[in-house]
C-alpha cells in the first residue's frame, strides 16, 4: 500500500467507508486534508452502469469519490473546480 492512500474501514451496517486515518493529497495546486473518521459511500454511479463503467467500490474510482464528496461538503472549492479534481483523479 503506498503511504499516502486513505485507509478505509466498510461499515458493515451501511454501505459506507471510513477513513482510519487523515488523508492528504495535492491536486492541481489544492492541498487537501480529509480528517479521520471521515465516511463516505464511494462513487455515484447507478447500478444499471455497473456493468459498462465500474463498480462504485472498484478501487480506481474510491479515492477521487472520497476527495470529490469531501470537497463538497466542506465547500473548500467551488463544485467546479471539485468536479476538475474529481476528473484529474480519475486519470
């Protein structure tokens, strides 16, 4: 595991994920910190979709969904620039 990834525990009961640690990441020129405990349920992606693009638990799309829905909720950036880190992420 590279040191820098989030540690997640799955809460058995909802289908969400907590950070066991702080997490901190630099993404085009932002400098986020996402505080331990943070939970989040992984990407949006509809069930239908799935099969065409990913799982929302597949680990390719786990950390952007987690920089993406904390920078949503926190309103450290505009949704726009979210929405930039969340595709730079994905890449």
């Amino acid at each position: 595991m590279i040191e820098n990834q989030p540690r997640l525990y799955p809460n058995p009961r909802m289908k969400e994920y907590t950070l066991l640690r702080d997490f901190r990441i630099e993404v085009l020129g932002e400098s986020i910190c996402i505080p331990q405990y943070y939970s989040y349920d992984g990407a949006t992606i509809p069930t239908i979709a799935w099969a065409i693009i990913t799982s929302p638990f597949d680990p390719s799309v786990m950390l952007p969904a987690l920089c993406h829905d904390y920078l949503y909720l926190n309103h450290q950036v505009d949704k726009k620039t979210a929405d930039k880190i969340f595709h730079q992420l994905l890449l």
